[in-house]
C-alpha cells in the first residue's frame, strides 16, 4: 500500500514539474531572445559612444545596450516609414513581378494576395451586409453579400427596385457572380460579415451561432 502512494506522489510531483515548465517555458525563451537581441545589438553599437559617457555611467552596460537597441530599432523604423511612400510602392511591385515570374509560385501567390485583398479594410466596407438569395435558380439558397443599394442605368431599366448583391464561391471567396435582384428577393440577415465569410470559406462547416436558431424536432433527444 505504501508502495503505491509513494508511486503516486512520484507521478503527482512529475506532473507537477512539467506543467511548471510548460508554464515557465515561453518567458525563459521570451527573456532569452530579448538578452540576446539587446546583446547583439546594443553590443555593437554601444563602443561607439561609450568612451564619451562618464565613467559611473559606464558601470552600467546593460542598460546602455537596451537603450542603444531602443534608438537603432526607433531608427530603422523611422527609415522604413519615410522610405514608404518614396520606394516602398516601387519595390513591392518589383517583387510582386519577380513572384509571379516563378514557375509554380506565381498562382500560389496571386491566390493568397486576392484572399487577403479580399479580407482588407477598405474590401469589407464594401460588403455592408450579409444577405439570403434563392441562386443559381428559384428553390436553392445561398449566402451572398449586399454591396449596393443604387444600379445606376440598370435600375432605370427595371420596373421595381434592384439591390447588388455578391455571390462568392466555396471555398474561394475571390471569385464570385455578380447579380441584381429585386429587393423583395433579398432576405437581410443579422450574421456579421466576418462570421458569412467563415461560412463561405469552410464549406458550410462553421455555422455561426444565433440565438433564433431553431432545432429540429427530429434531433431532440426524448
């Protein structure tokens, strides 16, 4: 009998030991490459001006390291915000050129770009809403994404009032059909744009909770 408590304690202890380091595992690691980066680069840039530095402030090295890495990082990021609007547009499409010219990354590229543009700010706006339309025929739903209440010259050209809604694909929301219907035709829907977006992209998979949801009678347990 005692040989199994001892047996458990040891386990207990074992267990215990390695959830503290789990735990413990990413500040060491965090505080290691910090030590390290400030060492790597304070350390270089620091002999530069040490000599200037009185020597009771010269006792002090580690605190001139991170404060020398403070200024290079403000430094290099200054330069990278200034050269932004004068280079950065020029050498982001010479690497975009230099991509796609890659047998095999190109496409691989272009896709990941469009789903990104597709997910950016200024792309989201452009969906105000998420909507419920009977596509590609009447009978068969499916999520699409109002982007504008006015069609122009199309609208003159119809009875009644049409709204634009977007249609993408699964699991591409990149591609898509372009349609215009009736208002009357177009169920808005409380769902987030963000939440038809994971809709559309797993397939059906992810469908996002709401509280009006009703289940069948068929699913419920006795």
């Amino acid at each position: 009998m005692s040989g199994d408590n001892s047996s458990s304690s040891i386990v207990t202890l074992r267990t215990a030991f390695f959830s503290g380091l789990l735990l413990l595992a990413p500040l060491v690691v965090t505080i290691w490459a910090f030590s390290k980066i400030i060492d790597l680069i304070g350390g270089t840039f620091r002999p530069l001006f040490e000599d200037y530095l009185p020597q009771s402030l010269q006792r002090v090295p580690f605190l001139w390291d991170f404060l020398t890495t403070l200024a290079v990082l403000a430094l290099v990021t200054l330069i990278g915000w200034l050269s932004r609007y004068v280079f950065g547009k020029y050498f982001l499409e010479v690497g975009e050129r230099i991509m796609q010219g890659i047998p095999g990354v190109g496409p691989v590229y272009n896709t990941v770009k469009q789903i990104v543009d597709t997910f950016s700010t200024q792309n989201r706006n452009l969906f105000s809403k998420v909507v419920l339309v009977e596509f590609p025929r009447e009978g068969m739903w499916t999520l699409g994404f109002l982007t504008n209440k006015l069609s122009g010259e199309p609208q003159a050209h119809v009875a009644e009032e049409i709204w634009t809604v977007f249609v993408p694909t699964t699991p591409n929301p990149t591609s898509g059909f372009l349609i215009m219907l009736p208002k009357s035709k177009i169920r808005e829907l409380n769902m987030s744009v963000g939440d038809g977006m994971k809709m559309i992209i797993s397939g059906g998979g992810v469908v996002p909770h709401w509280p009006g949801a009703k289940i069948p009678a068929t699913l419920i347990k006795p």
